[in-house]
C-alpha cells in the first residue's frame, strides 16, 4: 500500500509540475504576442534594409552597412557578444551607372539590368548587336577575333517563362513538390565555357534574356575573374524583338552603357552573431537566422530582408519579455547565401563540423531559419523528422489564430538550415507562402518593400520567438534529423 500512495504522490507531483510548465509556457507566449503586435519594431528595421540601404550584394558596401546596422541593434537591446564573424569571400561589387536603349530604326527605352560582377563598357557604345544563338560552342569558339567591339547577343529566343508558382504544402493532404517548379523551356545562363568563349571573340558587351515576363527580370551574377565583361540581361520581350528585327532586316542600334568597380580592399564575408545567455544549459546554443544578403536588382524585401528582420525582432521580444532561457539562444545573420550558403556553411565549418568541432557539435541543439516565401510562418519543413513532429505541432497550436496552419515532413533545400544538417546538427526551415514568388519576386527586380505586409512580419517573429524560446527551456534536445539525402532545391 504504502508503495501505491508514493507512486500516486510522484504522479499527481509530476502533473502538478507538467500543469505549472505548461501555465509559465501560456504566459510567455502571451507576452511574446503582446510584445510582437503592440510595440513591434520590426517594420522599422526591414524598411531600412529595403529602403534605406536597398540591394545587399554579397562583398558590397551595402550589404557591410547592413550588417553594421544589425549588431547595433543587437548592442542596443542588449544582447551579449554582438559581433561580425568572418569568412573568406572574394572581390565584391557594386553597380554605379547602367542604361540600354534601341535608337535605330526608332527610339525605345529598353528593359535590362547588368549581372552582378559585370565589367564596365568603356562609356556608352553604340552598335548593331550580332546574335549568336543559334551558333553552338565550337562554333563561338571557332569566331575568335570575329567579334572584336560587338554587342552579343548570345543566347536563342525566349519562347518559355517562368508562369507557375511551386504548390503550397501546407494546402494538400498528400505531399508534394517541395521547392521551385520545374524550369520552363529556354536557356536561362550562360556556361563558363560558353562566357569564356565570347569573352575571346572580343566582344564588347553581351545580352541575354531571362525567363520573366511582363517586366519580371531574374538578375543574378558571377565573377569571371579576369574573362569579365560588360554583360546585361533584357527583358525576354525587349531581347525576343531585337533578334525579329534582325531577322527582318531592320538593323537595329542599341546604346549600352554599364559603369561598376569591383571591390577588392576586403574580400571578407561577414555574419552577424548575437546572444541571449541561458541559465543552468547555458552552454547549449539554440539558433535561429536568415541571410541578410541579396541579389541586386531589386531591394531584396522578401529574398531576405523580411526573415533577418523577423530574426532580429524575435531576439528583441524575447529581451523585452524578460525570457531567462535554459539554453543560450543565438542569432545568426549570414551573407553569402545566394551564392551558394556560404556564410552559413563557413560558420558550421569553422564551429562546427568534423573531428575537432565534436564537443561543440554536441553542445548545439537545433536551428530555425527564415528564408524562401512571403506572409505569415505555416509551419516548419521538418526533414523526416517524425520524432519532432508532436513536439513542434503542440509548439505551433497557439498561432492558428494568426495565420499558423501545420508542420510538412518533407525537407527542403538550397537555404542556410542545409549547411547545420550536413554536419548533423537539426536545422528546419519556415514554411510560408509562394503566391507570386517564384514568377515575381524570387531573385527579380520585383522584389521590392510591396511584396511584404507589415501584420505578416509581427506573426513570423511572434512564432520565431516562441519556437526558440520552447527549444531552450526543453528539458532534452531536439531530436536528429535522419541522415540527409538529396533535397529539391528552394
């Protein structure tokens, strides 16, 4: 008998205790809520991501003034350690002048934008552009010298564009396709090799078209080090007329006028790092990021002024509510991002991966990122978890009232949560909503401060917040991930 009574005591104790947590829980959730809705801050701080400082190219100044501008406010709120951690990039770049135009037969302003690490032209030039999309890479290679002083016009016509955004998981009861959907037809780049050969025909400058519409023009970039040149992409309609009216004799003219330097005093790569010190687990680190960089023909509101500047308000609440967290939780603002992860992939490489990093490795518990979407946080891709799926459906339960729906099981890829998977460490990625972003906005110069709501931001930082808080008052970590596999791409 006296064993049954102490068992009874040890359950009804246990209870007791789970009811209290589960009160302190409903009680920080609330002021995270009050924080977030009435005295929210981060309006402010993506707008001047977006507007005050605009496009943040990876080895920019701008995006160097961003960074500056973030561990400020991480100082100014509190945080301990706020500091830039560095990583091996290369040369930035900065665009300083661009302009295209027909002005033969007729006058029309033309469409296009420069790629990121394209060379000046000497000043503006003016010629009939030669199209070589129909010439195969032996035969550019076999035109060297043809081409000396000519604007290219290097790739086929633009018959196929980007019409159809990726399905939203959280909107099917069946899986399915995670990440951007399938290219439409057309070629959207050129090659190394195929660069490396227009670049020895001696051509001056080189257009393109892209596979937006209506305007929409995709803009990225890479530096070709010493084979650099003067390189725009067009409108897909403005490139498609060019080529017409070639066809038809007409001869046209085109001015073309790019003026950029690139940047090679600091080819440093910077990530901004901050903390909020735990208490009896604080050597566990709970992470949450997003990258700050972006591509730079639009402002990069939603690729991804939007998720680093939920980032930041989610440290801000959980400062102002007064959160004393079990664990250490840490923000992580990266750069380098659309060049292929690399702030993020630095930093796990350096803190985290391999022999040396294991009691590091051991110590860290799990990370949230912000990235790939707009609107308010859906849930969570949870990469195969099923372990973590109960806990992360009861943490997302009391968001439904501002846009929450459910956790997706399926992963997702080509964002900075990647990087902390490969080295075993848990990484998820927000879930959130895709209406426009793969034909309008994603790596365009329609991404721009309209794309984003202000009420959308407050609930990702209100869930962001919460999350982190959950992961480190939890008495065990995160459960690992499965061993990752190939991923669809974002």
């Amino acid at each position: 008998m006296k064993t049954i009574t102490l068992l009874i005591i040890a359950i009804l104790t246990l209870q007791l205790a789970l009811g209290a947590q589960e009160r302190v829980d409903a009680d920080v959730n609330a002021r995270i809520r009050d924080e977030a809705l009435n005295r929210s801050q981060v309006l402010k701080t993506f707008e001047h991501f977006t507007e005050f400082i605009g496009p943040r190219l990876t080895g920019s100044t701008a995006v160097r003034a961003a960074d500056d501008y973030a561990v400020g406010l991480l100082k100014g709120w509190g945080m301990n350690d706020a500091h830039l951690d560095t990583w091996s990039f290369g040369r930035g770049w900065e665009l300083q002048r661009s302009n295209i135009e027909l002005v033969e037969p007729r006058y029309t302003p033309l469409i296009g934008y420069p790629e990121a690490w394209s060379a000046s032209t000497p000043g503006a030039i003016d010629g009939t552009p030669v199209f070589i999309g129909n010439k195969t890479l032996a035969e550019v290679q076999a035109m060297k010298g043809q081409l000396k002083g000519a604007i290219v016009l290097a790739q086929p016509l633009q018959t196929g564009f980007e019409r159809e955004d990726r399905k939203q998981p959280t909107a099917f009861d069946e899986p399915v396709r995670i990440g951007q959907p399938a290219a439409p037809p057309g070629s959207f780049g050129m090659s190394v090799a195929l660069s490396k050969a227009i670049f020895e025909t001696g051509a001056a400058a080189v257009l393109r078209p892209n596979r937006g519409e209506h305007g929409t023009l995709f803009v990225l970039g890479r530096d070709n080090g010493d084979a650099a040149m003067p390189t725009m992409v067009l409108s897909a309609e403005h490139y498609n007329m060019l080529v017409r009216m070639l066809d038809l004799g007409a001869k046209p003219k085109v001015r073309v006028d790019i003026l950029a330097r690139f940047l090679t005093e600091d080819k440093k790569g910077y990530n901004v790092i901050a903390d909020l010190p735990g208490t009896d687990k604080k050597d566990e680190i709970v992470m949450i990021g997003a990258h700050l960089d972006s591509w730079h023909s639009g402002t990069g509101a939603a690729d991804n002024a939007d998720g680093s500047a939920v980032a930041l308000e989610a440290m801000r609440i959980l400062k102002a509510v007064g959160v004393k967290p079990r664990r250490t939780i840490r923000i992580a603002i990266w750069n380098g991002e659309e060049e292929g992860l690399l702030g993020s992939q630095a930093y796990v490489t350096k803190y985290l991966a391999g022999d040396a990093n294991k009691a590091n490795r051991d110590k860290f518990d799990v990370y949230f990122n912000q990235d790939p979407g707009t609107g308010p946080i859906y849930g969570w891709y949870l990469e195969n978890n099923s372990a973590v799926k109960p806990v992360f459906d009861a943490w997302l339960a009391p968001f439904k009232d501002l846009g929450a729906r459910r956790n997706i099981l399926q992963p997702i890829g080509s964002t900075d949560h990647v990087s902390f998977n490969r080295a075993g460490v848990p990484g998820f990625n927000a879930v959130q909503d895709y209406e426009l972003y793969d034909t309008r906005i994603h790596h365009t110069n329609m991404d721009t401060f309209e794309r984003v709501r202000e009420q959308d931001l407050k609930e990702c930082a209100i869930v962001l917040a919460s999350f982190a808080y959950h992961a480190a008052m939890r008495e065990e970590k995160i459960p690992a991930n499965p061993a990752p596999s190939p991923t669809p791409a974002r």
